[in-house]
C-alpha cells in the first residue's frame, strides 16, 4: 500500500517536497516512480528510483525535481523545485518490481496528492 503526501498550493517558483510512504513490503525489493496527472490529461511518468538507487527523470522535470529514498522509513520522496503552473496535477506514486514494469504494470498506486502552482 502506498500513500502520498505533501502537496499543497504554492507560487510560481516555489518549492514542494512530496512523500509518498510504503507498507507491507520492503522498498528494497521495488523500484518506486511518480507520475502525475493535469486536467484533461493522460498519465506522465515524471521520476523513478529503483532497489540499487538508480535514478532516471522526464525530460520535463529534469534538474528541477530530485526523487530520493528513506528504505529504513519506507518512504520515496519527490523534491519539487522552480514550479510552474503547467506543473499543476494531481501526483501519484507506484511501485513495480522493475522499471520496466513500473509504467504498464505497477503493482500499486497511491491515491494521489494535488499540487497546484499559481501564476
């Protein structure tokens, strides 16, 4: 089971840090992405992280956001910085037990957390 949060409402520019926290299972044996849905919109894989600490970002979130894990807190975390409006949407973490799997397959997904950036 997996469950986010830490999203909220914030400026242009400004920064959030979004949790998304595990149970009932090890964080070492999955890889953990987020993704992110805006209005209207179709599902965009944004980070992952898997067991051995590989990272990998979208093009459209590359060097603003950071993705990290605490196994012993079972916990991921999405640092989101530099927002802008277009980042608006609803943010959701899945895990997989690749990365392969993660975008088609994932074992589960957290209920979401909304971020809205205001202009």
């Amino acid at each position: 089971q997996l469950k986010e949060s830490g999203g909220g409402l914030v400026q242009t520019g400004g920064s959030l840090r979004l949790s998304c926290r595990g149970s009932g299972f090890s964080f070492n044996d999955y890889t953990i992405g987020w993704f992110r849905q805006a209005p209207g919109m179709g599902y965009e894989g944004l980070s992952r992280i898997s067991s051995d600490g590989t990272t990998h970002y979208a093009d459209s979130v590359k060097g603003r956001f950071t993705i990290s894990s605490d196994n012993a807190r079972g916990t991921v975390y999405l640092e989101m910085n530099s927002l802008k409006p277009e980042d608006t949407a609803v943010y959701y973490c899945a895990q997989a037990p690749t990365a392969v799997q993660l975008p088609t397959s994932p074992t589960s997904w957290g209920q979401g957390t909304q971020v809205t950036v205001s202009s």
